[in-house]
C-alpha cells in the first residue's frame, strides 16, 4: 500500500515537470503580453516582467483599435456558418450512405475518404481560379464554401460511423408509422447522432477559426481579415514588430476556443477517439 | 425494404447538397489541377495555353530548390512523427497510471493542440530570436553555448525550430489517441502476464504495445498526412529563408504559385507530392491489414 503511493507521488511529479514545459511557451506568450511595450527589446530578457512592470497597455490599446472587434467578428461569422452548412450536409452524407444503397454508393465513399490524403493547399491554385471565377476574392462569404467543402471528408467519415451505431430499428419503427426518409432523418438520426455531430462540428470551428493560408491569399481588405490575418499583419508593417501587441491579440483570439474546449472537452475525445481504437 | 419513389427522390435531395459542395470546391478543382499540370500555364492566363506534356514535371523534378525542399519535408516528417508518437505515447502512459487528476492532466496536455498555428508559430519565432530568451538561457545561464546561436537564419536552425514546434504541437493528440487505446488494452493480460513473471517493460513491449497495433498504425498515417502538410509553421517562422534553404514542399509551391506566378509548375508539384502521399498511405494500409489478420 505504502509502496503504491509512493509510486503515484513520483508519477504525478514527472507528469508535473513535463507538463511545465509544454505550457511553459504559452506562459511566455502570456506574461510577454502583460509587459510595457519598452521592455520587449530589453537584455537580457526576462521570463516573467517584473511585479510592478506588469501593464495593460497592449491589451488596452487592441481594444481601442475597432478594427480588431471587426476582425473578432469575421471570424466568428466565417466559423460558425462553415460548422453548420458541414455539420448540415455531412450529416446528410452520412445518413444516405450509412442507410441506403444506390449506384455509386462505395465509389463516393471511398473518393470522399480518399480526398483526406490530399494535402489541402495544393488545390489552392485551382481553387483560387474558381474564386477568381465566382467573384468571391476578398469577400468573407466567399471563405464559406471552401471551409465547409474541406471539412466535410472527415465529417462525413465521422458521422456515417456514428450513424452506424443508431439501431435500423428505429428507422422501420418511424416507416411503419407512415414517416418518410426526411423524418427518419430529422426524428431519429440527428437527434441520435447530435455527439458525433458535436464532436466534429467543434473541429470544424477549430480549423475555420485558424485558418491561415487560404484567407491570407483572397483576403486582402483590412476590414474582411479574419483574426489570424490580422495577428500575422503586425509583421511587414513596421520594421521592429510590436510583440505585446501581437500576443495581447493572440491571448484574445485564444479565449472562445478555449472556453469551447473547456466545456465540450468530453465531444473533443469522442471525436478523435471513435475512428481511432477500432483498427 | 421498399423504398417508395418519394423515398427516393428525398435520399437525393439529402445528396444533392453535398454533391454540389463536394463537386465544385474539392472533385473540380482536383481534376483543374490534373490538367494544368500537363500545360505551360502562368498566372494572368486564365486560359491554358500549351500542351506541353510531361515538361512541367521534368521542370519540377530538376529543380534544385524543389528538391531541397522535398528533403525538408522528409526530414521533418521523419523527425517529428517519431518524436510525437513515442512522446505521446509517454504521457498517456503514465496518465493511465495515475489515480488521480487524469481529466486534469489531459486537458492541460491538450491546449498546444487546440493554440492555432499562427499564435504557436510566433511564439516559438520570439523564444528563438538570436536576442531571445532560449539563447540568453543557454548562454548566459547554463553556459551550454559559448555564444547566440542563429535558430532562424540557418537551415537546420529554422527547420529545428519548426520540427520542435510540430512536435510540442503534436504531443497532445497523440495522449488523448493512445490514452484510449490503453484502456481498451484488457486488464486480466497484464495479470497473466506477470503471474508468467513479465516485470514492467516485458509488459509493455508483450502486452501493451502488440493490443495497441492497430492505434499505432492509425496515428502514423494520419501523422505522416500530417507532415507533408506543414505550412503555416514554417511560412511564419523562417518564411523558407535563408535562399529557400528552409522551404518544406508546401511553402515552395506556394511561392512558385503565387510569388511567381507559375501555375504549371505547382500543378505539377502538388500533384508529385500527392502521388508520394498516395503511395505512403498505401504502404501503411498495407502494413495494417498484415498485422492484423
């Protein structure tokens, strides 16, 4: 007994000591946003800004700038119609092939799986002549459409899973009832499915919410800039970059995925676990 | 079961949204892509204009830049899927162990994962700045180095930055992946195992890691997709200087893309890297299937 809990005390201090160095980076990121822009370039740097150097100078003057509230709200719009339009669709996908048969059934599913082989910024050629084409370059909705199409493999992959697990009782018990497709959909498969939905609906807003690549090439107005566009704006502008600003900005950009993680923590592993194990 | 005519019209209108989505933003732009490959086509020409065949992946295949590239991209693919899984693996192990604050743990081992690229990129770019605090560290106070070493302005420098980075990143994921699949792993093995007189490693390399296979092999593909799809760090922190030297696959294509407008070129990269993507994939499905008859 006393040997156990002497085994559990150095476990958890290796555990500790490990874990103080994989958040140690965001410590930083944090205590340097809380330092007097003066001291950013000072030497030797400094871990922590001293007690009395500690301000909120860089947090004060991102809330006085209104671009960034527009920025906060691009992303937002952008994220959160992408989760549902993918969440809409992919559950769709996922009923129809989970349920039904038809011609082509197998060859769509496999092509679907097969596209999350692709690297996703290789089509950015021919996906920014079809932008080019729609007259969506710098337009926020055009975002829209690309994010729910790249989300939508995994999505669907995910949720023909979750839908698999729903007994087809359920179904034949609605048919009997005299309901149609579209009910079995709506009353019991969405309703059942909902964690899977979650789980990956809350990816989704991840990947939308941090996107970079794509919205840093369509997107060139300051005021349609999503947030990561406008944290890597503080470079090139100025010749020495204003390092309180940009992580005073980040800690902001932080705040809603980690709310959403913090109380959909249990989705997050339900979504990544349920393909994982099965192998 | 029968389906109705009116079920059958309703299973294509669940379909037909997807189909659209799907076939115009993922299925088109992949079969564009194909083509283009095969023309000389640069940007300001929306339309092709020579067939050219082959020419574009002679091109692509014969450049020097590309190639370093490509061995970047190996590199840090051959460094940092090894370094996450093993260090993963690590900590859901002893998260398994402990009675105690296993959620707690968890969830603070995951928030690298859930830190954009953007922000982790920055950060790591600012802790390794030549005046940065890692070298005052290394030199001033452990005297490690005898003087500032130049992380962002050299090859191995920036792709050491970039590779720590995917790693640190990385670490979370794989603890919650192989968490899961150690509860799975049934108590009663452990048991036989070291009634047979198994200590703690014989356990681990007879026990666990054999029920763990399939997990195993799970992450390694997803890992090395993974990989080859590093951008953003590297764009970021070194933006593939000094002369291209840091540049991953990615980060080149983008710059013969949209830095000189050669449209051909790219196609044909992208399609090269997706093929090598295809290929390692296959290889992997492959080792999968034998491993578990």
């Amino acid at each position: 007994m006393k040997r156990k809990s002497i085994v559990q005390i150095i476990l958890h201090l290796v555990l500790i000591g490990a874990l103080a160095v994989v958040v140690l980076p965001m410590i930083y990121m944090v205590s340097t946003s809380l330092k007097p822009n003066g001291a950013l370039y000072e030497y030797p740097p400094k871990f922590l800004p001293g007690l009395k150097q500690i301000t909120l100078e860089n947090y004060a003057y991102i809330l006085n700038q209104g671009k960034f509230y527009i920025n906060f709200l691009n992303s937002f719009f952008v994220a959160v119609c992408s989760v549902l339009s993918a969440a809409l669709i992919a559950s769709a996908l996922g009923y129809v092939i989970a349920r039904f048969s038809f011609p082509g059934r197998n060859f769509l599913f496999s092509f679907i799986v097969l596209t999350m082989i692709i690297p996703g910024l290789t089509l950015i050629i021919p996906q920014y002549q079809l932008a080019v084409k729609l007259n969506v370059i710098n337009s926020l909705v055009g975002l829209i459409p690309f994010y729910t199409a790249w989300t939508i493999p995994y999505s669907t992959f995910m949720i023909k899973g979750f839908v698999e697990n729903i007994p087809k009782e359920l179904d034949e018990a609605t048919y009997m009832d005299g309901g149609s497709v579209l009910t079995v959909f709506r009353k019991i498969i969405i309703p059942l499915a909902k964690p899977g939905i979650a789980s990956v609906s809350i990816f989704n807003f991840l990947t939308a919410w941090e996107e970079f690549p794509w919205a840093n090439t369509v997107i060139n107005d300051n005021l349609k800039r999503t947030i990561p566009i406008a944290i890597s704006g503080f470079f090139g502008q100025h010749q020495f970059t204003q390092w309180g600003y940009v992580f005073a900005l980040s800690v902001f950009s932080l705040l809603p995925i980690l709310i959403v993680f913090i109380f959909c923590q249990k989705f997050f592993v339900a979504g990544l676990t349920t393909g994982s194990v099965k192998g | 079961m029968k389906i109705s005519k009116k079920g059958k019209l309703q299973i294509g209108l669940l379909l037909l949204p997807g189909l659209i989505i799907f076939g115009t933003f993922t299925l088109y732009p992949i079969i564009k892509l194909f083509v283009m490959s095969f023309f000389e086509w640069d940007f300001g020409s929306i339309h092709g204009q020579n067939f050219i065949g082959l020419q574009n992946y002679r091109e692509v295949l014969n450049d020097k830049y590309f190639r370093v590239s490509f061995a970047n991209t190996i590199v840090y693919t051959l460094v940092t899927v090894p370094g996450q899984m093993i260090l993963g693996f690590l900590t859901a192990f002893l998260i398994n162990q402990v009675t105690r604050f296993k959620v707690g743990y968890r969830v603070l081992y995951y928030l690298p994962v859930i830190t954009s690229w953007v922000i982790a990129s920055l950060v790591f770019k600012y802790v390794f700045n030549t005046e940065g605090l890692l070298n005052y560290f290394l030199v001033n106070v452990i005297h490690a180095a005898p003087q500032n070493i130049h992380w962002l302005d050299t090859r191995w420098g920036g792709l050491t930055v970039a590779m720590l980075l995917g790693i640190w990143k990385g670490i979370g994921w794989n603890m919650v992946v192989f968490l899961a699949a150690l509860q799975t792993v049934p108590a009663d093995l452990y048991e036989a195992a070291s009634i047979d007189g198994a200590n703690a490693l014989g356990r681990l390399f007879h026990v666990t890691l054999p029920c763990i296979k399939g997990t195993i092999l799970f992450a390694l593909v997803m890992l090395t997709i993974g990989g080859f799809n590093v951008f953003t760090s590297v764009k970021m922190i070194t933006g593939g200087e000094p002369g291209h030297k840091t540049d991953v696959v990615l980060t080149w294509m983008y710059h013969k893309a949209f830095g000189t407008g050669a449209f051909g070129y790219s196609a044909a990269l992208s399609f090269i890297i997706t093929m090598v993507l295809a290929i390692l994939a296959l290889i992997q499905f492959r080792m999968m299937q034998q491993k578990n008859p």
